[in-house]
C-alpha cells in the first residue's frame, strides 16, 4: 500500500481547516505535521496547541515528524493530542533506543528520520523496532526545496536492509517530491509519500489525485 501525506508546513492557515478537508476528501492518507523548534532546524513552525486544535478536522492518520532536539521530552505530550506516528531525527537523539522504546510505551508508531548526510548504519541496530523509516531528502527545515538525487539510493539501502532482517517496514520519503519525480521514490521502495508545495500549492483537490493516479499504477 502506498500512503500520501501531505505536508501541512506549505497550508494556508488562515484557512487550515478548509484545506484539511479538501485533501482528506480528495483521498489523502496522512497529515503530516513537521513540528520545527528553531534550534535542530532553523525555522520554528507549530506545536501542540494546533496539532490538537485540528486533531478534531480529521480522522486521518496524524504523521508527527518532530524536526526538535531531544524530542524525548515532549513524547507524552504529542501521544495526549493525537499523534498515530511519531518521527524523531536520529541525529537529534541522544540515546535513540531509549526515546523509540518511549513512543512504543505510548502505543504509538515509531519512525527514525535521517538527514541526507546521514548514512543508513546509524539505525541498522534498531530497525526491528521501527514501524516506519523517514529519507529525508532535503536538508530540513524549509518547504519548497529540490530533491536530492542521492536520497533515492538511501531508500533502495533501507529496503535491502529490511528484507535482511526480514522486517515488514514502512518507508517515507520527504522532501522534493511532486508528481514528476515521486516514481523515482517509488520504483526505489519509498511508500509513504510526504508533499508539501507539490499538494498545497494551485489546485489542492488536483494536484493530491493527481498523485494518487500515480500511486495507483503501482
């Protein structure tokens, strides 16, 4: 099954709600909420207040991706609002098993992120505990960037990893993706597809089916 999550970092919030149900109707699978705190990534975007605030929009799967130092302090909190499936950056961790055993204690999906810097290794020991894998491929912190060819190589490393280990895994990709590219994730072993600009930008009900078409060939 391959899952779209649009990314509602490139929303409009003056009219959030609006463009929730829009995509939730058009056949968008997740919310994803990338949850900025102005030190791991330079920007600060939202938190908890409206992540709860809409948590009462949609039913749709809540993909929290908390781009934050030590996100273990704030597990609890993101379970209480609503998150199905929390994301933390392996490179923000100071002890990732411990925080991953955390949001499992929560009844919660657990999904590492990695930079596009980072090598796949750096969760090789924890991937039986994951339900989920994030490729970032972007540098994070700001909507709107190209896709960085070498991530794609990332995910086929993942994919491999997991058939190794045996491990039925789910894998994101989030950065870059629009309907002209996202075959390349896909063909590699991405799918859950993250999209931002790619959805929210011109005609959202358009550009979600749009790659929900493309999904639906696979």
């Amino acid at each position: 099954m391959i899952y779209l999550a649009p990314s509602i970092l490139s929303a409009d919030f003056n009219i959030l709600g609006e463009q929730l149900r829009i995509i939730d109707e058009a056949g968008a699978d997740y919310i994803h909420l990338d949850v900025m705190d102005g030190m791991f990534v330079p920007q600060i975007s939202f938190g908890m207040p409206i992540i709860k605030s809409i948590r009462k929009s949609t039913d749709k799967v809540f993909d929290v991706h908390l781009m934050i130092e030590e996100p273990d302090r704030y597990i609890d909190d993101f379970a209480k609002i609503g998150a199905d499936i929390i994301t933390v950056h392996a490179e923000a961790c100071r002890h990732l098993d411990r925080t991953i055993n955390h949001i499992k204690e929560k009844g919660i999906k657990a999904c590492v992120a990695l930079n596009p810097a980072t090598p796949v290794s750096a969760i090789e020991y924890i991937m039986d505990s994951l339900d989920m894998v994030l490729i970032m491929s972007v540098n994070p912190g700001f909507g709107g960037q190209k896709l960085i060819p070498y991530c794609i190589d990332k995910i086929v490393e993942v994919k491999a990893l997991a058939q190794i280990k045996n491990l039925d895994i789910d894998i994101e990709i989030d950065g870059g993706m629009t309907p002209d590219n996202v075959s390349l994730a896909l063909d590699a072993g991405a799918n859950v597809i993250v999209a931002g600009s790619a959805v929210f930008n011109g005609d959202i009900e358009a550009n979600t089916k749009k790659f929900k078409q493309i999904f639906a060939k696979y």
